[in-house]
C-alpha cells in the first residue's frame, strides 16, 4: 500500500473510480477522492461522520444550508446523513476523506 498522498493521488487518477479507499479499520476508513474541473459531484450522505481535508485545488462546498469556497488546508466536518456536495470546482480537487467508523456497504462513497 502507498503510503503518501502522491503515491495514492496516482493510483486514484488511474482508477475508473473518482473516491479511492487507502486504510480500513473498524473504527474508521482513509481514501481520496479527486474531482477535475467542472466535474459534477454525485455523492448522497453517507451513513457514518466524514472529514475532508483539502490537499489541493479549489471549490464550493455545500452541507445543508451552508456553503462557502474551500481550498488547501481546508478542513471540513460532516455528520451522518447530511447532504453535501462541492460545487463550481475551479482547479482539480484532492481530498483526503476520513469516515469514522469505517464506512459501510450501504453507504454511498464520495
């Protein structure tokens, strides 16, 4: 398993996929998940608390009611089941996404 946010960044461009999974434990799982400019976000909420932590590019990040433009060193909290997107991505978004605990079948990833 790679173990820097490079290394992972690669493996997740290489993937059909846009939300890569690096580290799974009970209590919590560790992926990316990357975003081209102008992409559409199409997550639902997920069943478990998330973070997102911004490690490069820039967008809009709606959660409720709420929004604001987001960029590097961005940190952001969601809790279960409550609906949020990014928006209007600017530059290619890479965020490291937390979900604790671990993420569940059911749930939609990012």
């Amino acid at each position: 398993m790679p173990s820097t946010i490079d290394a992972w960044l690669e493996e997740t461009r290489r993937s059909p996929q846009p939300y890569r999974e690096f580290l799974r434990v009970p209590n919590l799982s560790v992926g990316l998940y990357v975003l081209p400019v102008g992409a559409e976000d199409g997550q639902r909420p997920h069943g478990q608390d998330e973070v997102y932590h911004v490690v490069r590019g820039r967008a809009r990040f709606e959660c409720g009611a709420r929004g604001r433009p987001v960029g590097p060193g961005d940190v952001l909290f969601v809790r279960a089941r409550e609906p949020h997107r990014f928006r209007s991505i600017e530059e290619e978004l890479v965020l490291l996404v937390v979900f604790g605990p671990a993420e569940q079948e059911e749930a939609s990833p990012p």
